[in-house]
C-alpha cells in the first residue's frame, strides 16, 4: 500500500489521479491533500477519504472545527509544511505555478518519492531538485505525458546508449496559422486545443510551444540528456508521446490515446502497467496518423529560446518562468495580445542579470523580478 499526498487535488491532474486512486484501493492510499481556493472540493475529499491532514490557501475554521482529528494547513508556509508530515511515501505534486518549488525540494529533504505534474520545479530549479533527488535517494517520476513516454521506452537500457530523445508536440491551438495571421486570433481561438483537455495556462502554453520547450527543460534535468541531443517534432495525433533512438538506430516510441490518466497511473504505480477501468484501447483496425513534421523555430521561437535558457542555465529558468507567467496572465484577461506573449518574455530574459550557481532564495527572487518587469513594462506601455 502507497500512501499519497496530492497536493493541486481539484485540478484537472488533481481530479484524475483521484480517480485512479479509487480505481486501485488495494495499491494506493490517500491520506493528505491540499487545494488552493476550492473549499467546496475539500470538503467533498473529506467526506470521501479519511484524510489526516490537508491544505487550504485561506484559513476555514469552520471545517477545522467539524473535522477535529485532520491537521489543517493555511497559507503559503502551510504548503510548504504539510509535505513534511511523516507518514506518506509519495508526494503527488500537481500544483500550477512555481509555488510548487518549494514543496517539492522540503518532500525530497523528508526522502519522499515525487510524481511531479509541477513543470515549474524543473524548469526554474532542475539543478537544485536534482541534486536533492540523489542525495536523498528518491525517485522523481514524471507526470506529462512525453516525459512518462521517454521513461518508458528507456527502462533498464544504458543511458550511454541514447544517442536522443525526441519530444512530440500536438502545434497547439494555431499549428496551421502563420505568424502574420497570429496577429488576429482571439483569447477564444487560444483556448481551444485540437487533442488535449488542459487547464487555460497549459492550454495558452502549448499555443505558444513555450510548453514544449518546458518540457526540453524538464527532459534535460530527468535524464540527464544534453540539449543538443533533445529534439521536438509536430505529432498531430498526439499518438505517440515521444520516442527515443539509440546509438544503433533503434527508436523506441511509446504510443497509446491521449489520455493523462495513463502516466498519472505509472507514476504512481511504477514501473508496472496496469489495468483498470479507465484504460482505451487503441483500434489498429482503423487508420492512425503517425506522421510527424519538424518544428520551425522561426514559427515558434519560444522553443529555441528555451532550449538556450536551458543550456546557460543559472537563474535564467526562473527569469524565463516568470516572465511568461505574468505575460500569458496578461493575455487571459485580455490585456495583450497573443503575438506579444513572446515579446515580453524575449525582452525580459535581456533584461535579467543572469547568475551562473544561484540558491533557493535566489531563483525565488528573480522569479519574482521577472513577474513584476513584465507587468512594469505593460504597465508603462513599453
């Protein structure tokens, strides 16, 4: 039995990984969860689980009260705390934003196995986390879909032996539109993704591939691959989850319906592959698309940017995280246009006073600088 901690319980992640923990009461256990503002969803949790601590961002002593035998956690400290309760083995982290940082790191230090959905950790602090990940001696197992796929096609094969791992990509909501066109399209158009069910965030993300070149961020640091032998490929289908070739020409590919609930199932119960009831099956009666098209980095530059990011390394990730939070939440509520995403994020990376070996408060710091440059400089109209 595996005991979980969930912290981001009522999002989309949140929600599906409930869902697999009900479908495998005999394997898996939750006994903390933690949400941001959805109350409602906290008290359905307990009335559910027999939860034995969890996290709420405002204080409700009202539900403290009807639940005397629950630990409760408010705030932001109360984040980070919680995770250093002793009795779970895995910390499902499916926080959004880079509040998931912290927590993540003080699990580790509490030698607690991670399933992370929380790029944020990766790409502003891989260095740091994945220090952490060995000196404690716990696993970090990935949650997105393309990096679950790599882990997959690379189980007890020598890491010498990959000559590069490629990471597919749907394109996004605008995959047929061209840069003059972007110009033109409506927070609407952004929203509505092709193959994926995603958050607003995530979704805005993969319209712009700064997502995908996250997730080259987060491929690095997880398997310890240079970036120069990391490559992106257009998978329209979003069959194939990513693949990996090796030295001898061999390429692996681990392909299955777009469905988050599979590698949110081999997270947590890695590295078996087991069926339950939310499994779909491929039909290979029917065609299936497995063409694929190279990624135009004039099309898409964030992904080149963050390719370069990654390999100066520092405190440019955090830079480079911030300053896209604070754009994209500028274009949800219709402050900027789609097209001016990337230029705040280009202009703010050259703005940063970049620093080769930062700690914890550092990363933090700038993270934070970068937020507020780019809300500055909409702000003045630069």
């Amino acid at each position: 039995m595996k005991k979980l901690l969930l912290l981001g319980a009522s999002g989309s992640i949140g929600t599906q990984t409930i869902e697999i923990i009900k479908q495998h009461p005999d394997k898996l256990q939750l006994v903390g969860a933690g949400v941001y503002e959805n109350i409602g969803f906290l008290r359905q949790l307990l009335s559910e689980f027999p939860l034995e601590y969890v996290y709420a961002k405002e204080a409700d002593e009202t539900l403290a009260r009807q639940y005397p035998n629950t630990r409760f956690y408010f705030g932001e400290k109360g984040l980070e705390k919680i995770v250093e309760e002793d009795s779970y083995d895995m910390l499902v982290n499916a926080v959004v934003g880079f509040i998931g940082y912290k927590p993540t790191l003080n699990a580790i230090r509490k030698h607690k196995d991670i399933a992370l959905a929380n790029k944020e950790t990766l790409v502003a602090g891989g260095d740091i986390v994945m220090k952490a990940v060995k000196e404690n001696g716990v696993k970090l197992l990935p949650i997105d879909s393309e990096h679950s796929a790599i882990l997959q096609c690379i189980q007890n094969r020598n890491p010498e032996n990959i000559r590069r791992l490629i990471i597919t990509a749907s394109g996004g909501s605008f995959r047929d539109k061209t840069r003059e066109e972007l110009r033109d399209v409506t927070l609407e158009d952004a929203l509505k993704h092709p193959t994926w069910s995603m958050g607003h965030k995530i979704t805005i993300d993969s319209a712009t591939m700064m997502n995908k070149g996250f997730e080259v961020m987060e491929a690095h640091y997880l398997f310890d691959i240079p970036f120069d032998r990391i490559e992106t490929v257009i998978h329209r289908s979003s069959i194939v989850h990513s693949m990996v070739e090796f030295e001898d020409g061999t390429v692996m590919a681990q392909m299955s319906i777009p469905d988050m609930r599979l590698p949110i199932k081999y997270a947590l119960l890695y590295p078996e592959n087991v069926r339950d009831d939310t499994v779909k099956y491929m039909d290979f009666s029917k065609p299936i698309d497995l063409s694929f098209e190279k990624v135009d980095y004039s099309r898409y530059p964030l992904v080149k940017l963050a390719k370069d990011v990654g390999s100066f390394g520092g405190n440019f990730g955090a830079v480079l995280l911030g300053a896209n939070d604070e754009a994209v939440d500028l274009f949800l509520n219709r402050r900027i246009k789609f097209h001016e995403i990337e230029d705040y994020v280009i202009k703010t990376l050259k703005a940063a006073h970049f620093i080769h070996d930062p700690d914890e408060d550092d990363l933090i710091e700038y993270h934070k600088w970068a937020k507020e440059y780019v809300r500055n400089s909409w702000a003045n109209n630069e």
